[in-house]
C-alpha cells in the first residue's frame, strides 16, 4: 500500500527524517518496498534568483557569463552556465557556494575556464528532481528573490510503498500506520475531527426524503453482519479539491469526482471500504442485500459484462443486481455528473464471500482487497459519518435521511491476561516491566489491572484490553511480539548457541544420496538438477498411458509441466542436448530426486539416481578411449543398488517391458518396487527417442530407485568369513549353447555341476564367464561360453589327480544332465 | 683340456652376447651347462684325468664354470632389460592433455545444502526427509494456515485430483487432496507426530509452487528449514542460531538483524536480513535471506505438543537464493539448464 508522509502528518507530528520514518516502518514489521520522494527537496543554499544580464563566455563558445540577482541571499552574483535558456529575466534556482545537491555535489567558487563563477544556476535533475537536464529549471509566478528552494517550488511529499502482512488489515489506512508510528515515535495519535454524529435534522429545509430510499433488507445476513445507508441530497458532482486530488493522485489514485474521490479517500484514511449510489437510478428506490440468482448478470464499471452465481453477494434494487458487494460497482447505478441525491453505503462484508467472489469472476478492487483481509465492524460508522462530513464539504447538500443500520454489532470486548515472566521467558532476554507497559500503552492496548506475580521477583500480571481493530491479538504470545516489536527486534542481545546434545540421526536417504553422488562424481559424472514436472506427451513416453493420468497435476501451470517424473532419464538427455546445442562437451550426467512410479494402481514417491553416458559426439581426441557399452551401465547400476543395500544379484534381470525410452534386446531390468522396493533400468536408450531428442549417437543409461521407507531399515552387521590360504587349482571349460541362453543360466548350472562333482572334498570358489564367441568354426546360432573355475581347500594343497576326476566327473555330468556340449 | 675349455668359453662369450629372447637364452644355456651341455661333457670327463692332475683340471674347470656362469648372468640381465624397455614404448609428451573428461562435479545447490547441513550439524540439528507430495494436513492445516488462506488456492499451489493414490504417502484424514509441497515445514509436522520432543532437525528438500519461471521464480526450487522444540526456547536463542549460521558461512563479520513480520505457523515471527557487504553484485547494506520465529501454539495443539511446556523455534529459506547471493548468480533458470560450463565453475 502507498503511504504519504504529508497525509500521515495529519495524524500525527512527525518531524523525523524520511530515513527514520522508513527504518521504524520497517522494524515495526512492514517491509518498506519502495520511497518515492516527489516536489523539492528542502536543500539549503539554494534560493531563488533573476538573471539580470547574459554574455557569450570569451573562452568558450557554449558557456555564458550571467550576472544573477539573489535578492537578500547574497545580492547579484556573476555565474558562468551552460544552458540555453539562461536569459535575462528568467527566474530560477541557484545554488550558492556551500550547498550541497543529490549525489554529494559541493557548490564553491570557482574559475571556469578563466571566469570566475560564484554558485550555479539549476536544471531540475541536479536538484533531484527527475531526471530532466535539457534546460535550467524556469520558475513561474516570479516568486521572491532569494527564496529558498521548498518555498518556491511546491511543496513535495514522500510516499512509501509498504508491504501491510495479513495479519494486520487495520494497517492498510493512512490512520493505521500513523497509529503504529505514533507508538515508536512516542507521539499522540488525532483522529479527524468528526462534525456529523448520525444526528439528522429533519426539520431542516427540505425534510425528510423516504422516498429516495424506501426500505433496506439484508437477505444474506451471514454474508452481510452490517450494512449501513445514509441519504444525501442536494449534493454537486464536481471536481475535488486540491489538496484531495494531491493525496489521491500522491499514492496512485486518479482523481474521478467529489464524491467518488471521498469515499475512495475515506477507505485509504480508515481502511473501510465505502460504496456511494446515485438515489434515483436505484428502481423502486429500494436496496436488497441478497445472494445472487444463477445467470444474473451486472455490467461492473470497468465497462466488463460478468455472469454472476448464487454463490456471491450483489447489492440490488428492486430490479437487479447494481455491485458485486465489496467488489465492485456496477455501471448502471454509480454517481455520474447530474447526481444530485445519493444514497452512501457502509457495510461490513464476510471476508470468505468477497474473497470467493472475486477470485471466481478475477476481479479485485482495493474495496475487495480489505474485505478479504478484514474490515473491523465497530468502526464502520465512525467511516460513514467521516465521509459524510467530507462530502458535505466538498459537494455540499445535506444529510435527510432515512438513515438505515441493518444487522448486529456486538460490542467489542477482549482481555489477555499476560505476565512480566511469560514474555521475559519467551524472549530469553529482560526488558523492564515499565518498557513493556508503556510499548503496550502506546499502541493502545489498554492495561486496565496490574496484580503482582505469586512471586514477586516474577514481575506483574497484567490485564490487557484489546481494541477491535486488533482481531489478530488473541492470546498471550502474540502480545510477545507487540513488546518485542516496540522494544526493537534489532536490539536482541547476542548470544551462544545452546546444543544439548539429542539422539538423533540423518535421515538414511541422506547418507544414501551422499553414497550415490560420491560414486558417480568419482566416475567423472556432472551432478545435474531438472525439474520434477514435464510434459504429458513425454510422460507416456516413459510410462503406460494409465499410469501417466494417475501422474498428472489437477491444476498444471503451464502445459509443459503437467505430470509428476517417473524418471530422470528425460531430464538429463535434456541437458545433454542443451550443452549439445550450446557447443559445450558433455557425456556424463547424473542427478539424485524423487520419481513418482505407478505400481498396482498406486503411485510410489521413490528415490531415485540417474545417469546417462553419451558416446563423445563431435569432440575428437589425439588418443581415442572406448565409448560407453551395456556393462558399463550395468556395472554402475549395480555399485549404486549395492550403496542403496540393494541385493542386485538375487533378483532376476529381464527385459524391459511396457512403454518406456529403452532399446529392447540392450536392455534390461530388475527389482519390483511391490517386494524387494526398489527397482533398476539400465542399458541403451532407445535409438529412434534419442534422435527425436535432437541428440546424436548412442546414449547409455541407468536408473535405481528405491522406496525411502525401505532405506530406513538397519544395516545387519557384517560377520567376517574365513578363507583359505592353501593355493588354488585352475580349470578352464567351455560350453556350446543356444545363441538365446542366458549366460548366467550355464554358469549356474556350472557351478551346480562343479560342486555336485567335488562334494565334500573341497569348495568350488568360484565359476566366471572369461570368453564369449560366435561365428566361424561354431554353428549357426550357437555360441560357446568359457569359463575359468577355481577350486581350493581349507586344509590342504589339492593334488592334480583328484582336480582332474572332479572336473572330468562335471564335465561328464555336464553333457549328460544339462545336454551341453563341452568343447574339448 | 684347458684348450678344450678356453675354446668353450670363447666360444660363450661370443655367442651369449647375441641372444636376444629368453627361449633362445634358455636354449643356449642348455647348450652349455645343461644335462648334455657341452662343459657338462667336459666335466664329466675329470674323471677319465690322471688322479695327480685332477686337482689342477678341477680347478681350472671350476673357473671356467664360474666365467661361463658370468656370461650366462650377464646375457640374462641384458635381455631382462630389454624386456623392460619393451614394455615402456617411446617417452611420455606430459603435456598432452588426458583425453578423458572430468572431474565430475557437485551442482552448486547440492554443495549449498551440504554445507548447511554441515554448519547444523555442528551445534546438533540431524537431517530429517519426507515426501514431496504432501497433504492439505502436512502442509497447511498442522501449520496453523486456515482453510480459505490464499496460499492455498488453486493458484498457488499444485493439487493432484481427489481420485489420486499416493502408496506410501499417507494421509490424516481419508477426505484431503494430495497436493506438492509448498515449504519444507511439512517435514516438521511429520517429525514432530512421529515422536516427543525435544527435537533439533534441519529439512532441505524440494518445494513447488505455482509460479512463472523468470529469472528468479522457478515452479520447483529447494529451501532448508530449521526446527528446535525443547523447554524453554527463546527468541533469543533463534537470532543466536541465525547468528552462528551465517557467521560460520560467510565469517565473523557477517551480522543478522530481525525484522517484525508475519508467518501463520510461528509468533512472533520475523524476516532475517544479512549484512551484504560480503556478498558479490549486492549493492545494499541489508538482503532478506529468510523468515523464521517461534513455533505458534497452534502448531503444537496440532501435534500434539503441550504449548504450555515446549516452545521451539523454526527458521526456513531458500537454498536458490543463498547459492546466488553467494556465489552472485543473477537468474535462477542456470540452476536447472546444467550448462557445464556453468557447473564446472563450482567444482
């Protein structure tokens, strides 16, 4: 809200400087957003002067030499200038040797290019006031020689944009801040003097007019607690005075009429919103305040059609709807030029209705901005009689009645009881009890009993009484703060920070993430962050088109961010192609956050690692390295799964199915969110996707993601398992399999084969796979797989004749059992 | 005799020079002091030596074996070197560049909130996480904000429609919508319903709200909240956490100041300013960094914390914001477009 100091200084005496005035609207809690200072600033040494004579400079081709009247500041000066327009007879500023203008420019004599110079004559920027530097300042109306500057010019005012919170709505008035900065500056607070007190004369010429305003119902009294109506007749619509107009226009308001002017200066004096009506174009000189009918529609004064529902509140004559109540008026009913006698509303609307209202038909007003936030009932009379008075002066007419005053005012009653101790305790720091006392006094919040403590050095009780326009202060703590504000909340003392120590630990999906990030930036990776919400269209991409619905936003922003991720593949290659696009290498991304994953109807917020390794496109290199393949992807996803507790190796790995971005045949997953809880996707992404993406050659990827309620499981501590020290026996054996058997399968069943054939004797330590191959000297469709088996004993070195019968016995048992053909 | 020797090892010696492999080594080895090497011959023939001769014969056989043995040891580290310069290839240029990329690096935010975390470590707050998607409970109601407050609003904040089903979020009441958390505070609430206190956590995380992306508003961003629940916390206590914060990140210079203003869920509540001077592209004495104050009773009537005898501060900002005005970031979208030049000045 603008706030202008001049229209503050009506309320209270300030004599601090523009600079005080911020700082206590600051530490009073509302932020000060912007000071515009407008008129002239009252410098001193610069004054008005006549410019009696002017001569070309004889050094210089565009200066002149002037010789300039001050009058009582100093007599005629001679003043070198570079303006065009200082001629002879011009009035204008001139700053005299010791002034100081904006931007701590010093004025002395001088010489300016051989020519002495005693001060210097103004253009309007250099005395800040605008930015104009065409020409030197001409002052009209010739005003007094040797006048000082914030006499000659009019005057100025300084207006302050604040932020009012929401839990101050008394605040969003001219009369509400000057409360408040009466209280810091330990001034009093004037009210306006009020002249009319609801009294109507209706013996005055004229009389009574009840046939202006035949009846006032309130329909909808729960949106509507008091509605109040005053008839004025007699009145003349025209312009505002000045100093009105001046006020408005100072915090953005353009001046329309009298009439219109006060009620808008009435809501910005006393926050209450007022609504005035043109008596003889209300039909059938009646007002309802009732709900409005579905369909009904009102042309609103921003010329706008609106269609209203039985939701909101309107403000009718006999006929139809002439304001959405609190918000605006509607074009049919309003004061126009030949007004002459007008009806003037006062009301106090629920704030959930205005606030439902206008944000159903986006129309707000600085009438339905206060009514959202509150308007306090038990001054609303006090605005109608004010603005009576103003129109009374500004338009004339007079007050006949009928006055009408529909709905309850429940007196205004409440106490907080609260103690020297409790507030001394909540703050951790003492501030005497008369300090308190008088913070409470100054924002008029009445102590009507003080009572000592039961125990004495705990300080007085005190009752506090609350005025009405103070509904956010309801309970002992919030009466903490008002001290604390008074006090200064930039005068807490400094102290040291109190740490008893807590058992508590990091949440495991910390110490998880930090292990994922470790790993990958350790593997030259780039931590990247993308945003949670994308596109539908690549959502589907990634997901079935059932799980993608039951990821989407009820009220999406923006269409390109509709639907919660369930992966983070299409985040990275996004920033694969940005850096692509840009020129900037870029082959290793990753990035840690939540996906959101359809399974069995249900979406599970997962934690998730991601990465993607892109074949080097375009960058050439003097000694050329491998390009990312299948199991380095898998490599990787499995030191992650492994870092998460993830036991990669018990669950099976499959291909992927349904939709998604991966290549089939070069890819592969594994886990099940339902059991284990967490899940892998790892391996090639989709060639076709990745050049819809604008990227060129093959990108690998991988993704983990795991339920965070599974990471919270305690680690079971590690047992440490003997080993042999005897030397191991080495075997190698190859197989010819089906090109579509899993190697695992023939290793497995190796394995199984080895250890059935050594039995008891000594272990199998281990059976890998150190040789695959197709092609000549084997079948069509067949692949031989070879692999290195180490045997060992805990007890002794084994003999090559009792390795040789345990591996002749597997291999026997190899062909017949498992029907390989073992490749001699 | 001693001719046959002197021949053996001139012939040794210049034959031995030239081998140039370890087969070919192992080969002429064989040949002279193998089972049928040729000073094997000859040894054996010491026994076919008049007696009174053989101590002279076996001598000079002896030194003969020993010469032949230098020869043979002399050629086997030869071609031991060899094998070594063969495994070296030409010298190094060391001032070739590596051709593989890296290092890998930490995106600023990660490293912003590592080092919170790490300074709130210190003086006791453990990490505390929760879900992203919240509801209208966890969000709003447990933190004091009445039903028809504008945060609320459909505007403001992402809602998912009434039918979604989030598995392992759950909900207080089965009638709530599920929505995107609009501040960290959510995680609080949870902390604080999961036990009693007191309670000293740190919550950084992900937050949404309905906003345009421009160069300082972004649907998504990351904030870090702070929450301490025990016996008698007091305002005092906060500005000493705040002070210590930023004293810690940013040197014993930095100053805090409070100022009045209002948060639903703590009373008295203040916005924090930090001394700029620090700061690089700040040209004001005072920048905003965050909001905090007292845990508001309400909040604790919501959990279930007795007002009358905990009180607790919370503090939140957003991690955004503290990683621009420390490292003098001017537009938020760089912290999502993951231009690498832009992550590797940040290490």
């Amino acid at each position: 809200m603008k706030i202008s100091l001049n229209w503050l200084k009506d309320y209270v005496a300030l004599d601090a400087s523009v600079e005080e005035i911020t700082r206590a609207i600051t530490f009073l809690g509302f932020e000060v957003e912007g000071v515009a200072t407008t008129g002239a600033p009252p410098l001193e040494h610069v004054v008005v002067g006549e410019i009696l004579t002017r001569a070309r400079h004889p050094n210089a081709d565009k200066l002149s030499v002037c010789t300039v009247d001050v009058g009582p500041a100093g007599g005629v000066k001679t003043i070198v200038c570079g303006a065009h327009n200082c001629d002879a007879g011009n009035r204008v500023l001139v700053a005299l040797p010791g002034a100081v203008l904006p931007g701590n420019f010093q004025i002395k004599e001088s010489k300016i290019r051989g020519q002495s110079s005693a001060g210097m004559m103004c253009s309007p920027d250099e005395i800040g006031m605008g930015t104009d530097h065409s020409g030197l300042l001409l002052l009209p109306g010739r005003p007094e020689l040797g006048l000082p500057i914030h006499q000659a010019l009019p005057p100025g005012d300084t207006v302050f944009d604040v932020e009012i919170t929401p839990n101050r709505p008394d605040c969003q008035s001219h009369l509400g801040i000057a409360r408040e900065l009466a209280a810091w500056f330990k001034l009093p607070l004037l009210y306006p003097q009020e002249k009319f007190r609801g009294v109507i004369d209706e013996s005055a010429p004229g009389g009574a007019r009840p046939d202006l305003l035949r009846s006032v119902r309130v329909e909808a009294p729960e949106d509507c607690p008091l509605y109040t109506a005053h008839v004025i007749t007699g009145i003349k619509i025209g312009p505002s005075p000045q100093w009105l107009q001046d006020r408005l226009v100072a915090v953005g308001l353009r001046p329309i009429n009298n009439v219109v002017d006060v009620g808008n200066y009435v809501m910005l004096e006393t926050g209450q919103p007022l609504h005035a009506f043109d008596a003889r174009r209300l039909e059938g000189n009646e007002i309802v305040v009732r709900r409005a009918v579905d369909g009904e529609t009102i042309t609103t004064l921003d010329g706008k059609p609106r269609t209203l529902s039985h939701r909101m509140l309107v403000i009718a004559d006999a006929k139809a709807p002439v304001v959405i109540a609190g918000i605006m008026g509607g074009e049919n009913s309003g004061v126009g030029p030949d007004t002459t006698d007008l009806v003037l509303e006062c009301a106090i609307f629920k704030r959930q209705s205005i606030r439902a209202t206008s944000r159903k038909l986006g129309l707000s007003s600085d009438s339905s901005y206060r009514f959202e936030r509150g308007v306090d009932p038990h001054t609303a009379l006090e605005a109608a009689y004010r603005a009576i008075d103003l129109i009374l002066e500004t338009a004339g007419g007079r007050v006949t009645g009928p006055a009408y005053r529909i709905g309850s005012d429940v007196p205004w009653q409440r106490e907080i009881v609260v103690t020297h101790d409790y507030i001394t305790e909540r703050l951790g720091f003492d501030i005497p009890a008369a300090d308190m006392r008088a913070a409470f006094e100054a924002l008029d919040l009445t102590i009507t009993r003080e009572e000592e403590t039961v125990h004495p050095a705990r300080g007085p009780a005190w009752t506090v009484n609350i005025p009405s326009w103070r509904d956010d202060l309801d309970r002992p703590i919030d009466l903490v703060e008002e001290v604390l504000r008074l006090y200064g909340s930039d005068r807490i003392p400094p102290a040291v920070v109190q740490s008893p120590g807590l058992e508590a630990d990091d949440d495991p999906i910390v110490l998880f993430e930090r292990r994922w990030r470790d790993y990958l930036v350790g593997h030259d990776c780039h931590e990247c962050v993308t945003t949670t919400l994308r596109p539908a269209k690549e959502v589907m991409t990634w997901s079935s088109h059932a799980a993608a619905a039951e990821l989407a936003l009820a009220n999406p922003f923006v269409e390109d961010q509709s639907h919660l991720r369930p992966t983070l593949i299409p985040g990275l290659l996004e920033a694969l192609k940005l850096n692509q696009s840009r020129g900037v290498a870029a082959d290793r991304l990753f990035e840690t956050g939540r996906i959101f994953v359809e399974r069995n109807g249900q979406i599970l917020e997962c934690a998730a690692v991601a990465f993607v390794l892109a074949e080097p496109v375009g960058t050439r290199s003097w000694l050329s390295r491998p390009a990312p393949d299948f199991y380095q992807a898998k490599h990787h996803v499995m030191a992650l799964a492994a870092a998460a507790g993830a036991e990669f190796s018990r669950s099976p790995l499959g291909p992927i199915s349904g939709a998604s971005g991966w290549q089939e045949n070069h890819s592969a997953a594994a886990g099940d969110l339902a059991g284990p809880g967490w899940i892998a996707r790892f391996g090639l992404l989709n060639l076709a996707l990745v050049r819809a993406a604008g990227l060129e050659g093959r990108i690998h990827a991988g993704i983990f993601a795991i339920r965070p309620e599974r990471l919270s499981r305690e680690a079971t501590r590690r047992r440490y398992a003997e080993f042999s020290l005897f030397p191991a026996a080495l075997r190698d054996l190859a197989v010819v399999v089906d090109r579509s058997v899993p190697a695992a399968d023939v290793q497995k069943a190796i394995a199984k084969a080895a250890r059935a054939a050594v039995g008891n004797s000594f272990a199998v330590e281990s059976v890998k796979v150190f040789d695959c191959y197709e092609g000549s000297g084997l079948p069509e469709g067949r692949k031989s797989l070879a692999f290195s088996l180490v045997f060992r004993s805990a007890e002794r070195t084994l003999t090559d004749d009792e390795v040789n019968a345990a591996f002749q016995k597997l291999q026997d048992e190899l062909t017949r059992v498992a029907g390989y053909q073992v490749r001699k | 005799m001693q001719d046959q020797l002197s021949a053996l090892l001139a012939k040794a010696a210049a034959e031995l020079p030239a081998v140039k492999t370890r087969p070919e080594f192992e080969a002429a080895k064989a040949r002279y002091v193998g089972p049928h090497g040729e000073l094997t011959a000859l040894m054996k023939q010491l026994g076919t030596v008049p007696k009174e001769q053989r101590p002279a014969v076996g001598r000079l056989i002896n030194e003969a074996k020993g010469t032949l043995q230098s020869h043979l040891d002399t050629a086997l580290a030869r071609i031991g070197e060899a094998e070594l310069a063969a495994q070296l290839g030409p010298a190094v240029d060391a001032t070739l560049p590596s051709p593989d990329s890296g290092p890998g690096t930490i995106h600023p935010l990660t490293q912003v909130r590592e080092e919170m975390c790490r300074i709130l470590r210190k003086v006791g707050f453990s990490i505390a996480d929760g879900p992203e998607v919240e509801t209208e409970f966890y969000c709003f109601d447990a933190l004091n904000t009445p039903s028809d407050h504008p945060a609320r609003d459909e505007k403001d904040t992402f809602y998912f429609p009434v039918s979604a089903r989030f598995g392992n979020v759950s909900k207080k009441v089965p009638e709530e919508r599920y929505l995107l958390r609009t501040h960290t505070s959510s995680v609080q609430i949870r902390t604080m319903l999961k036990g009693p206190p007191p309670i000293r956590i740190v919550s950084p995380g992900r937050v949404y709200r309905r906003d345009t992306t421009d160069a300082t508003h972004s649907a998504n961003f990351h904030q870090l909240e702070c929450l301490y629940v025990d016996r008698k916390v007091t305002v005092r206590d906060l500005k000493a956490l705040l002070d210590y914060i930023f004293v810690a990140l940013l040197g014993k210079d930095t100053k805090t100041r409070f100022r009045p203003h209002y948060f639903g869920y703590t009373e008295p509540s203040f916005e924090v300013d930090l001394s700029a001077k620090h700061l690089p592209k700040v040209r004001k004495e005072w920048i905003e960094i965050g909001g905090c104050g007292m845990v508001d009773p309400a909040v604790f009537d919501a959990v279930g914390y007795d007002s009358e005898v905990w009180s607790g501060y919370a503090f939140g900002m957003g991690l955004e914001r503290l990683a621009m005005l420390l490292y003098g970031i001017d537009d938020i979208r760089y912290f999502y477009q993951n231009d690498l030049r832009f992550l590797r000045q940040f290490g």
